[in-house]
C-alpha cells in the first residue's frame, strides 16, 4: 500500500467504502453485459480491446508486473485512445460512417482528450514523482506541458474543422469548449483542488454538447 500522498482521493474514497464500491463495479458489470447483447458483433472488435485495456490499466497479470499505467508516457495516450474509441469508432460502427473522414475526427478527439488529460498529470505531479510513474510534466516541467496541451488543442480544431468542412454548430461548440479547456490549461497547478480538475477540466469533456444544444435553442 502506498503512503497517503501517494493516494489519489478516488482510491482513497475506494479504500473507505470497499462494500460500495465493489457493489457498483459489479452493478455496472452486470449492466454493460446486458447492453452488448444488443450491439452489432462487430462493436466488439471495438469494445474487447478498450475492456482489457480499462482492466489491465491497474490490474497486474502477475506480481512484479508493471500495469499499463505505470509503463512510462504510456498512461495518457491510453486514456485518449479508450475515450476516442468510445467517442467516435464505436459510434462510426453503427451509422457506417466514411472511414476517411472518421480519421480526421477521431484524430481530432485523440488530440482534444489529450490536452484535456495533461492538466490531470500536472495535478498528479506529487504522486507520479513518489511512484516513480514518468509522465510528460515530469519530463519537460509544467510550463511546457501546457504549451503542448495548448498545441495539441490547435491542431485537433484544425482536423475537426477539416471534419465538418464548415463552421456547423457541432463545430463552433467544439471551438468554444477548446477556449474553456485552454483557460483551465492555462491555470493548471499542482496545488489546486481536486474540484478544479474533476469538475472543471472534466466539464470540458460535457461542454460540446451543451453548446451544442444552447446555440440550437437560440438560432431555432
């Protein structure tokens, strides 16, 4: 077991609630079985990597075996690819989607996700250092991480416009919520709360969709 700092507060709220926690994995477990009954058999060549991916992020084959998030710059491209998966190729499965343009898109959201996750590393700098997990804050410091984000933000605006080819109202909530999450880049520290990163930083993944709806409401 690691010291308190090296604890994240959502493992340490696992650690004081073990029957509750459990309880939900194993609700969520029973529930995502009964939805893949319904999917197209090929949604699982999607859903079966992302599984053991989300599994053996923190579950070790064996003792002494590194997880997947402890194999170093590792953690974060992981997170993206999962999210980018669930975001736009599961969903591509469904409506047959033209695999050029669902390139563009899904690069688009890798890069979007990853912007949105090296605040969280900045936040995670303490812990990361303890746990010897190499991360790109802690290799090029926190000024330059945010430069990255900031970039990687630029870029994926760009695919995403070549995506939609106009500015859509899918496109401009996508833009306005890139501004709100380079605002949260921007003021990335390590000793903010954790409420900075969970609420704010995390809204930046909602954002798009409820610009989405606001900027429909007031041109219907």
């Amino acid at each position: 077991m690691g010291s308190k700092e090296s604890i994240s507060p959502t493992t340490q709220w696992m650690l004081d609630k073990p029957l509750l926690s459990k309880s939900i994995s194993i609700f969520s477990f029973v529930m995502a079985l009964l939805y893949m009954v319904d999917l197209p058999k090929k949604a699982l060549f999607v859903i079966i990597p992302i599984s053991l991916i989300s599994l053996f992020y923190v579950q070790r084959l064996s003792e002494g075996k590194k997880v997947l998030r402890e194999i170093p710059y590792l953690k974060i491209f992981l997170i993206a690819a999962v999210w980018t998966a669930v975001l736009v190729i599961l969903p591509s499965i469904f409506i047959e989607a033209d695999l050029s343009k669902i390139l563009f898109l899904s690069f688009g959201i890798f890069l979007y996700m990853i912007s949105e996750i090296i605040p969280f590393d900045i936040r995670d700098m303490k812990r990361d250092e303890i746990e010897q997990t190499k991360t790109i804050p802690l290799l090029i410091g926190i000024k330059n991480s945010k430069g990255v984000a900031i970039g990687l933000l630029l870029i994926a605006n760009l695919l995403l416009y070549l995506y939609f080819s106009t500015l859509t109202i899918d496109y401009i909530s996508i833009l306005l919520s890139s501004f709100f999450l380079s605002f949260m880049v921007i003021n990335s520290k390590k000793d903010r709360s954790d409420l900075y990163y969970s609420f704010l930083v995390e809204l930046s993944l909602i954002l798009p969709y409820l610009f989405s709806l606001f900027i429909s409401f007031l041109w219907s």
